[in-house]
C-alpha cells in the first residue's frame, strides 16, 4: 500500500468560515476518492487566512480590555490547528460514511521543533495579522515586534519562518496510520517550538512554510509520496509568459537548475518545489507531485501533475 502525504493548498479551504465549510466538502470528495484507490493518506494543509483571522481577533481583544492577556502567535496556530481540523475531519467523516467506508479520522495538534540558531530568527519577512498606522507600529516596534511598512497598505508585523528540524508527534502519527486512520496534521506547518531547559517545548513567534512541514512529515513518515495540492494542476517554467511551458517531470538536478534560472515565484511556487526536492532526496524511491486537489488521483498514476523524482 502506498503512504502519501497529501498537502493541502489555500483554495482548499477558502478564505473565510464560510468558503471552508463549502471548500472542504470538495475537497473530501477528492480525498476520499484516493481512499477508495488503496492509498495510505495523512493529510497536513496551509492556514494562512485562517490564522490572520484568529490573529486579528487576539489583537482586537487586547486593544478593546487591556485585562485580556496577549496571545502569541505560536497560540493561534494551535488554534487554527483545531479550527481547520474540526472542519476537514467532519467533511471527511460524511464522505467517508456516504460511500460506506468505515475508516476513523482525526486531528493531531501538531508542534514542529524549530532551531533557535536558524538564521530566519535574524531576517523575519513574513507578514502576519491587522495593519497599522505608524505610530502604532512605532508603538510596537518599542514593544518589541518586528514591524515592516507592507506595499503601501500600511505597518504589519513580521515574524521568522525557520525551517523545520523535526515533527514532534510524527509516532503518534504513523501509529494512527498504520491503524487504519486519517490523520490531519502538521496544520499551517505546525506550531512552531524551540526546545527548551528541562525537555520544555517553547512556542515560539515564527511560522513554518505548511510545504517545507508536510515534506519532513512526509521523511519521517518514509512515505512513498508526498503530493503538494494548489491552484495550478502542473509547475510551469517561463510561468505567465508567452513562451510558458508546463513541465510532467523533472528530476531534481533539473528542478535545482530552474530554481537558479528563477523560475519559481518565492512565496508561492518556490516553497512548493524546495520542499518536494528535500522529500525526494531524503530516502530511495521517493516522489513528489504538484498539482491541484482535481487532478489527484490521475496525478499519482503519472496522467498528469508535475512529478520531481530522482
Ligand atoms: P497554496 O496556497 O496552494 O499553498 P500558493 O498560492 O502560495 O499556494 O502558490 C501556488 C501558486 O503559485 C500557483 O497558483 C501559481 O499562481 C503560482 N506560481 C508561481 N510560479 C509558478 C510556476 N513557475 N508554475 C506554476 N505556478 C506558479
Ligand atoms: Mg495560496
């Protein structure tokens, strides 16, 4: 039976409540259909949206009661985590028993151990939560966050995004798998901790790229495959041009050349490919495969997708 590690992209859970309780349903149906094929799948997926949201209503609280305590952002990951879970495990469990199959699903609160020495830690750049003035980013700034002025919208804060060294329930994980479950993990890449005195684990405010996280899920897990799911059924080089060309396969000496060529947007495709080419080197016989949530199942027979192999 083959182990894949299905990543789910944004358009998988759309941008609000109301798109993720539609989204989540199609996405189910394309999931399940992987089920009823024989895969082994463990599901990791994005939380951008969803964080910022969680994110601004944290910040909210504070600047309406100053009793209300500040809730880091390794905290609101956590609470993505449950948010996006209790959403993705319920779609799945009504697909999943519509086409009788019994198969129980559920959501780890996932921790992914960061290193504190990761140069990220010195460079944060990626934007998280509510805008605001300059005074108020000053405010902050004194406060400690970092604060960066983002494309004329206004002052946000930035935070770290280190690489992950390791997923901490990664054996609760496989255990579950080789059970017979679908688990949902590594949520937003999971949340981010540093290891600290005394075996504590110590939330930190960073947040792990979803694509890098689910990839050493995917190591850890010896999964045969990890499958990155987006908006785009293959990876282009020239991408948006004239002379764009959509790519089948690419071994990772290519992907590494198109990556030095720029082919690859950072901050959207270039995380994808980075993380399917350290899948891919982690072990014998590994693959990866970009494409979008519809082209799944013809994508991991070769029909279609972008596959980077050896
Ligand atoms: P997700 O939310 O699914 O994790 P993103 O939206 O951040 O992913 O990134 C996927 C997007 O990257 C695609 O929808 C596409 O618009 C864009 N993209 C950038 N460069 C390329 C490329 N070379 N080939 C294909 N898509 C690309
Ligand atoms: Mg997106």
């Amino acid at each position: 039976m083959k182990r894949v590690v299905l990543a789910l992209g944004g358009n998988a859970l759309g941008d609000n409540l109301h798109e993720q309780m539609i989204a989540v349903k199609i996405a189910a149906k394309a999931i399940v259909d992987l089920v009823e094929e024989g895969y082994e799948i463990i599901i990791t997926h994005g939380n951008g949206p969803q964080v910022g949201m969680i994110n601004l209503a944290m910040e909210t609280a504070t600047k309406v009661d100053e009793s209300f305590f500040y809730i880091p952002m390794s905290v609101c990951v956590a609470m993505s985590q449950g948010y996006i879970g209790y959403d993705i495990q319920n779609a799945l469990r009504e697909e999943l028993l519509s086409r009788n199959i019994n198969k129980p699903v559920a959501t780890i609160i996932t921790q992914t151990v960061v290193d504190a020495n990761d140069p990220a830690f010195k460079n944060p750049t990626k934007p998280i939560g509510a805008f605001y003035t300059k005074e108020e980013a000053e405010e902050m700034t004194k406060r400690g966050y970092d604060m960066i002025e983002d494309a004329g919208r206004g002052y946000r804060r930035v935070v770290a995004s280190p690489m992950p060294v390791s997923i901490v329930e990664s054996e609760t994980i496989r255990t579950l798998v080789e059970s017979g479950h679908i688990p949902i993990t590594v949520g937003g890449g999971g949340i981010p901790v540093k290891e600290a005195q005394n075996r504590h684990l110590k939330g930190t405010s960073a947040v792990v790229d979803k694509d890098f996280a689910s990839a050493k899920l995917a190591e850890e897990l010896e999964a045969d495959m990890l499958v990155i799911l987006t908006a785009v059924e293959k990876v282009a080089i020239r991408f948006g041009k004239e002379n764009q060309e959509w790519i089948s396969k690419m071994s990772v000496d290519d992907a590494n050349e198109y990556i030095k060529e720029g082919h690859f947007a950072p901050g959207s495709m270039l995380p994808k490919v980075e993380a399917a080419i350290s899948f891919v080197k982690s072990g014998k016989d590994r693959k990866a495969l970009i494409t979008m949530l519809e082209k799944a199942k013809d994508g991991l027979v070769g029909k279609t997708g972008t596959e980077i192999c050896n």
